[in-house]
C-alpha cells in the first residue's frame, strides 16, 4: 500500500491542478503525473465543465488513469456530458439540449471545438470509468454511497461501470440504473414545496436541496440541508416526512471511510466524521483545490488535507486563451 491522494472537482482548473500535483511531489515524466513513491491519486469526478483549461484537465487525468497513476469515478457533469451525446431509439439525446443543460456543459463544448474528434474519444473513455469504487481500505464516490444500492450494483458491474444498456436505463426515472446515477452522482435531496424556488449562488434556480447522509435521526429539513445557499429559517425549520425519510440516505459511522465530491463546500477543509470527507472545496469559484493524502488510516485526520487556492492565472484573459488554444492547435498541424 503506497497510499492514495484523493482530489476533489476539478472543473476546468488544469493549471491548479498541476500545483496541486506539484505541491503532493508529483512531477511529469514523458506527460505522466507520477509520485516517486508510487502513491495514486483518485478524482471524485467533475474534471468538465465551468472553468478555462477543462481539455489541459482532462488530457492530464486520462493519461493519469491510463498509465497506472490515478484512478477516477464519475462526476455527474460527466454522467451529463454522456447523457447529453447519447440518443436513446426513438432519436432524441437522453438529456435534453434545454438551454439550462446548454448553459452547463457550453465551456466544455467550446473549447473542444477544434477538436471534435478529442471529444468523442473523452466521451468513450468516461465509459470506461466507474460510477464509485469499494476498494480494500476506502470507498470513493462523487455524491453519495448509498448501503441499500451498492452491494446490489456492485454484484451486477462488478467493476462499477456502465454499460451501454445501463446508460439508456438510467435516464428514465424509475429506473433502478436512475437511482443508482442519481444516488451516486447527484447524492441525496428533497424538492422544496410546491411552486417554490430557490436562486443559487451559481445562478441557476433550482426547485429542489441537497441534504447530507450522515445525520443520526434527523428532524428538520434544516439539519440535513448541505448547500452552500440556505432556505428561508421557515423552510428549514420543516419537519422530515415519511416520505421525505424514503428519499434520504444514510451512511453508518462504522463504514469504510468514504470519500466524495460534489457539494460546494466553503473554507477551510475539515472532515465530516472519522469515515466522511468531501473534498469539493468550490476550486472553480476561486476556491481551493483540495486532497487528502490517505495512509490507510480507519479515522480520518484533518491534518492530511492539502490544498492550492485557485488564483488569477488560472483566468488569462479570454484572448489570451484563445491564442494559447490556437499555437497549440498550430504546433500540431
Ligand atoms: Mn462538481
């Protein structure tokens, strides 16, 4: 056991992500990240998406993933990405091209624009990439691992990945290939009453809230609300239902310790609970890029946290970018 360096959404930020690497004692040898002492790193998912070198991101992660050095899961913003490329029989994307889902993936779009054939072949890959790992000391996934779901899953995709089949299942709701996407990638969460909204702080209004899957006997939606915006003082203080019951999750403190991404967190990073770290640390919203350097300790220590702040030069100006995009493109051809 050389040890694990798990790191949180990328987003887009390649330039941090190679501090980050840098600052964990990584270097590149012939275009691979490598540690000296051979540890791995493993990606919570979320490489696309919002930020300005989503193609430098991913390039480094896949050769990462290919020569040895990294594992990775599936973010939802990847899970999207396929979902948005892929038709179901009757012809139609299984995620709709509404301008919502337009809006999110659209950086990632444009800077592949040079290179469609690039794109496709990410999408391939991310095909080959697990929806959550259960390996010998700790558990990874982007959202949240859900005890009723996993074991099931696991003895059906032994290696955690989906198959075509499976992808098209998974975008009809109902479906059991649903709940494990949406549990795995999205986590859990509750629809907020009828008619009501809520603007997040990312711009986008949203009818539903994420809730966390470590509370012992939660009572208001208030104790499980894990967002970075909160709800009216009145909404949090509602009580949970049976209903809502039903659609929560909850992970027991005597479980592997588990790893995740996902939430937007603010801050410093600290951990959950013994078992339980995020590392989603808001990297692209001039956050940190956050990893947990794992020893194979049973009880998580806040002290194995690293980080990088994200700072300017990971946004030159748009025109600067585009003449980096197009030597680059030059030098090629
Ligand atoms: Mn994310």
């Amino acid at each position: 056991m050389q040890g694990y360096d798990l790191i949180g959404d990328v987003h887009g930020c390649g330039n941090t992500l190679r501090r980050l690497l840098e600052l964990m004692g990584y270097s590149r040898q012939s275009g691979v990240w490598r540690h000296p002492a051979g540890r791995q790193v493993i990606f919570v998912g979320d490489i696309v998406d919002r930020g300005p070198r989503i193609r430098q991101a991913l390039h480094d992660v896949r050769e990462m993933v290919e020569a040895g050095t990294a594992l990775m899961v599936l973010g939802n913003h990847e899970y999207n990405a396929l979902a948005y490329s892929t038709l179901n029989p009757q012809g139609e994307p299984l995620r709709s091209h509404s301008p919502r889902h337009q809006r999110v993936i659209q950086e990632t779009l444009d800077q592949f624009d040079p290179w469609p054939n690039e794109w496709q072949d990410f999408l391939n890959w991310f095909m080959t990439l697990p929806l959550a790992l259960d390996l010998e000391q700790l558990r990874v996934v982007h959202a949240c691992w859900d005890d009723q779901l996993m074991p099931n899953f696991f003895q059906n995709y032994p290696d955690g990945t989906m198959t075509e089949e499976f992808l098209q299942a998974s975008a009809i709701i109902g479906t059991d290939e649903f709940r494990v996407v949406d549990r795995c990638t999205r986590g859990t969460w509750l629809r907020l009453p009828e008619g009501q909204t809520q603007k997040s702080g990312d711009g986008f209004v949203r009818d539903r809230f994420r809730t966390s899957f470590w509370i012992d006997n939660p009572r208001t939606w208030g104790d499980v609300l894990f967002q970075p915006d909160r709800l009216t003082p009145e909404i949090e203080a509602t009580l949970i239902s049976a209903e809502d019951q039903r659609r929560l999750s909850y992970y027991p403190p005597e479980d592997k310790p588990l790893f995740f991404g996902h939430y937007w967190c603010q801050g410093f990073p600290s951990v959950i609970r013994p078992n339980l770290a995020c590392l989603d640390y808001s990297a692209v919203k001039y956050g940190r890029l956050v990893a947990y350097r794992f020893d194979g300790e049973a009880k998580l220590d806040a002290e194995k946290f690293v980080w990088v702040e994200v700072q300017r030069d990971e946004y030159p100006l748009l025109e600067e970018l585009r003449a980096e995009m197009l030597a680059e493109h030059i030098q090629k051809i």
